[in-house]
C-alpha cells in the first residue's frame, strides 16, 4: 500500500524528541521510571491541576476515570454519539449504559439544551467531548450537573490547549482525560492522561492502571483489580519533549486551519467549521460538510476522488449509536439522532497536521474543489 502523497496526519517529530526516548533506551528504566513522574508534573502544571496520572492510551484514562467514580452494573452515563467510539466504550466496560444526547448542528458539541432531558434516576455521570478541539459550554455543563448531584468527567482527548472563558479544557470537571495517538496535537506514540484536582480518584488510577498495586507496595501485592494500563517512559521522555512546544504546535495548526477557512469559505457547497469566540480552539483535525442538499454517497464520491489523487481524508465521525454491535445489544436505529446523522452524513476530514505545507495544502484546496465540481 503506497504513502498518500499529502497523508490526513503527520506527527512533529523533532531531533530533541529522537535523542530524548534514545537517552531512556540507554538507561536501565524503561517503564515506571524517572520520566514518567516527570511528563505527569509537567502535564499537571500545563493543565493547572493537582493531579495528572499518565495510562497507556485515551481509552484507558476514560475507562480509569469511569472505574474510578463507581459507575457500574445499572448505571447510566450521558454522553455523545458523535464522538470516537471508546467516550461510551468506557461505560460499556464498567458493564454501565451510556445514554446518548444528540448535538448542536453549528457546533457539532453535545447539545447543552438536552441533557437535562435525558437524566434519569439510574444518570451517574455526564461526560461531555470537546470535539475536535473544540470545548463546550461548560458553565452551562456544571450548573446541570450540581443540580442533578453529578460528577462530569471531560472528554477533552482532542482538546490539549483548548480554553472556554479563559479557563482550559479539562478543569472543569472531577476528572479529565487526554490522549497522545500520532494524530493529536501532541504524541507519545500511544498514550493517554488523567488529570484531576481529587487525591482519591488519582491515587486509585494510579493504582489500577498498574495492576491494582499500591504505592510502596510489593510487586506481587494487589489491592483492587487492576490493569496493565502502564505508560513507558520511552513514551513518557517523547511526551515530556513534545509539551514542551506544545503552545508552538497550537498556533500552527491555527494557521493551517485559518487557511483552509480563507481558501474554502467561497465554495457554496462547503460549511466551515462554525466560527469560536467564547476562547480557543485546538485544532485536532480539520472537518468540513458538504450542504445539506448532497447525500452521503456523494460525500463517499468526493472522498474518493480526494484518495485517487494521493490525499488523505476520511469521516469524522461514523456516528456511534449506528455501529453494528450497538445496533446489535441497544436495538439504535437511523432516525434516533437526527442531527448527528445528519452531519455525520456529510462530514469530509482534510489533510491538518503543524508542517502541511501551502503547497500541499493548496494542492488539497483545489483537489477538493475539483471532487465538488464533479457532483
């Protein structure tokens, strides 16, 4: 399968991030060393929490957090179906339900007006996603919340850097999590985080992503299930070089998404993300739709006239409540969540990374416009 001539994403691997995991190759601590601690003060301080608790991928923080805040058997947690699979992953995990409110069709965040509606009395949790970078209204979050007597945990694995009123995604909830694949904003190879200001719940994530030991306990002592959740510190010394610019990668890929927005805002068949003015957006990818007068085999037919031509694209994202094995044990049908549908449908995810080039990226531009002219 040959390279696609400008790929959908491309980590920023620098000469420092190289020598920094091949100095931890050269040690004696590979996992459960000096850089682990290290990349969790340097990501608790970024964040501004007490707190930050690294695992081995953003599924792994989500399943931690939900694990963590007692959610079980017959209990339900309120999140989105337009989101990566793993947000309601992590409740099907705990054997818990997740509950699915659809979502805004300008912001293509859970819709905030809805929540309260799906509440019910076996509700334990809200877990809101800052989708692609962009965060909710968490204001309006927390007060349905604190009048319900729920914890919020914040899906913000897409949102590293992003602020809403001044204040960053993921410090508003109990807990948080982020995640570090090589298409984020920034990468460990895998990984993932927790953060949060509450001692308990990090202490006992910390203690089952490492096979449910305590701290200074025996290898072999194991109070609680416990998971193999550990991130090594290669990962962890990548991570730490990686933080270290990632105010640097923000503001390029805001350049990038800036020109995309420039170039593509007089194509009528397109809608752009809408714009963001409660604080910033970290761009996670960037996503486009098609007008609500084309079809999904349409959006399929720009797609693929995109990947003939060497460029990367895909859909972000295939609405989770349709995924076979949910249609399967929840009985979802089209229909269900209309608007996620509908965007879904038409949603065409361009090649965003921090060193696409002009070049390359008009070479997208006029790609795309060409898929369009064809329909």
């Amino acid at each position: 399968m040959s390279e696609d001539r400008v790929p959908l994403s491309h980590p920023d691997i620098s000469k420092a991030d190289i020598a920094a995991v091949v100095r931890v190759l050269k040690s004696p601590r590979l996992s459960l060393g000096p850089r682990l601690v290290e990349f969790e003060k340097a990501f608790a301080r970024y964040v501004g929490l007490a707190h930050a608790v690294a695992v081995n991928s953003g599924t792994s923080a989500l399943h931690l957090a939900v694990r963590a805040l007692g959610v079980g058997p017959g209990c339900e947690m309120i999140t989105s179906p337009f989101t990566f699979v793993s947000t309601s992953n992590c409740a099907l995990f705990e054997g818990a339900e997740p509950v699915f409110v659809d979502i805004d069709e300008k912001t293509w965040n859970m819709d905030v007006a809805k929540i309260e509606t799906a509440i019910t009395s076996k509700t334990r949790l809200l877990m809101p996603v800052h989708i692609f970078g962009r965060p909710m209204e968490m204001d309006k979050v927390m007060r349905i919340a604190r009048r319900h007597g729920l914890p919020v945990v914040e899906d913000a694995c897409e949102a590293i850097g992003a602020t809403y009123k001044k204040r960053k995604a993921g410090t508003f909830g109990v807990a948080s999590t982020f995640a570090f694949y090589p298409n984020k904003q920034m990468t460990t190879g895998e990984g993932g985080m927790i953060v949060t200001d509450d001692d308990r719940l990090a202490d006992l994530c910390k203690s089952m992503r490492n096979q449910g030991r305590d701290p200074n306990a025996g290898w072999l002592a194991h109070a609680r299930l416990g998971y193999n959740y550990r991130l090594a510190d290669i990962n962890c010394a990548l991570g730490i070089t990686q933080l270290a610019r990632i105010e640097k990668f923000i503001a390029a890929r805001e350049r990038v998404a800036q020109r995309y927005i420039r170039k593509l805002s007089q194509v009528e068949e397109l809608v752009m993300p809408a714009p963001y003015r409660e604080g910033r957006v970290s761009w996670f990818v960037f996503v486009v739709r098609l007008a609500d007068r084309f079809t999904v085999r349409q959006r399929d037919a720009v797609m693929a006239h995109l990947s003939a031509r060497g460029i990367g694209t895909n859909n972000y994202f295939s609405p989770v409540h349709l995924q076979k094995f949910y249609r399967e044990q929840f009985g979802y049908r089209p229909g269900d969540f209309p608007v996620t549908e509908k965007i879904a449908a038409r949603t065409i995810a361009l090649p965003f990374y921090n060193r696409l080039s002009p070049t390359d990226q008009d070479l997208v531009i006029e790609t795309l416009k060409a898929a369009i002219a064809r329909l």
